[in-house]
C-alpha cells in the first residue's frame, strides 16, 4: 500500500513537474543535521500550517523541530512518518508546494534585499523584510552554530548587536571590529507575533 502511494504521488509529480518554478522546488531529499536555502523552503513551505509546524522557525537548519514537522506532514499524508524528506515525501512536497505557493504566506518574516558595507573596524548590514520586525545581527570570527528551540534559535558569537524598532527596513552596525579580517554573521527576526526567520550564516571581510 505505501508502494502504490508513492508511486501514485510519483506519477503525479512528474506530469505536473513542468508547472513549477525551480525556485520553489525541493531537489534533493532532506534530513536531520543538512542545512541550505532548500531547508529554509521547506520551513517556509511547512509554517504555512500551525498544526504541522506550530514554531514556524525558518532557520535553513534541519533541526529537530523540523522533522517533527516532516513527521506531522507526513502522517497528514498517508507516509510513513520518519522525520526525514525522502523518496516517497518529496514528490507529495513538491507538488503541495507547487499548488500552494500562491496562496499561502509564512508565519515567520521573510528576509530580503541582505546588504553589507564593511570599513577597517566597523559594518553595516542592512535588509528588509515582508512585515514588521525586529533585528539582531549575530558574529563573530569563528563559525557560527544554530541550535532550535521551541519559539526560539540559539546562535553562537561573541556579540550582537540589536535594532528594537518593529519595521519593515533595518540596518545595524556592527562597531570594533578587527581589520582585515573575515567574519561570520547571520540576521535574526522576529515580527510582533514572536515568530522567527534566520538567515543562513554569510561572511563579510574588513579591510585594511
């Protein structure tokens, strides 16, 4: 019987493949620890349904909350529900994403028009967003890390640096900085209803 599903869901995706923007399609099979803007999708996609995803965190890391809902999404839709994106899901995903794009919009802030100008000891990053928010620019020199929470991401750094206004355009400066040198940084939102959307860490140089 799972069989039959999936290669009815299969058959499905592939007659209505054409149809879909290749932004908006998931293209490889997803699971627990992999990050990409293909997992921020898949969140975004997932938090447009509270009992599926009722965190809406839109983090491009494939965290533990989201494959609690793949599983969610997957029990909805007859899969066996094991947390992870794979061969049978994909296509179900893919074509609900397709169907929906247009009409559903995320819980979660959408993040945008990311900019950066970086002088010897100090940056700007700028960026806008689909609603009103508010920012917080994490980095650091290292690396930074992302651990999911229920309402909540915590992110690793040496420092923030926050704007509290509620807007749709934001700009922080990030002061002191080392010359010369590379940093990781990443942009946390959060709108007036306290739901989240991370950016995937990027990096940013200083100059001489």
């Amino acid at each position: 019987m799972k069989n039959t599903f999936a290669l009815a869901a299969l058959s499905m995706f592939l007659i209505t493949a054409p149809l879909f923007a290749s932004a908006d399609t998931l293209t490889r099979e997803l699971s627990l620890g992999m990050s990409g803007s293909d997992v921020s999708a898949l969140q975004t996609f997932l938090a447009s349904d509270t009992t599926v995803y009722p965190q809406g965190l839109v983090t491009g890391y494939y965290g533990f909350l989201t494959k609690a809902a793949v599983s969610n999404f997957q029990s909805r839709n007859g899969i066996t529900s094991v947390g992870r994106v794979g061969p049978a899901t994909l296509p179900v995903l893919n074509l609900q994403i397709a169907q929906g794009m247009a009409s559903y919009s995320t819980a979660a802030p959408t993040i945008s028009s990311i900019s950066t100008s970086a002088g010897t000891s100090a940056a700007t990053v700028s960026w806008n967003t689909n609603e009103a928010a508010k920012g917080m620019v994490y980095y650091s020199t290292s690396p930074l890390s992302q651990t999911e929470h229920a309402n909540s991401v915590d992110v690793s750094g040496y420092s923030t640096s926050s704007d509290s206004n509620y807007r749709t355009s934001q700009q922080v400066s990030l002061p002191n900085l080392q010359a010369n040198t590379v940093y990781y940084y990443l942009i946390y939102t959060t709108d007036q209803q306290g739901n989240v959307s991370v950016t995937w860490p990027a990096t940013f140089s200083t100059a001489n």
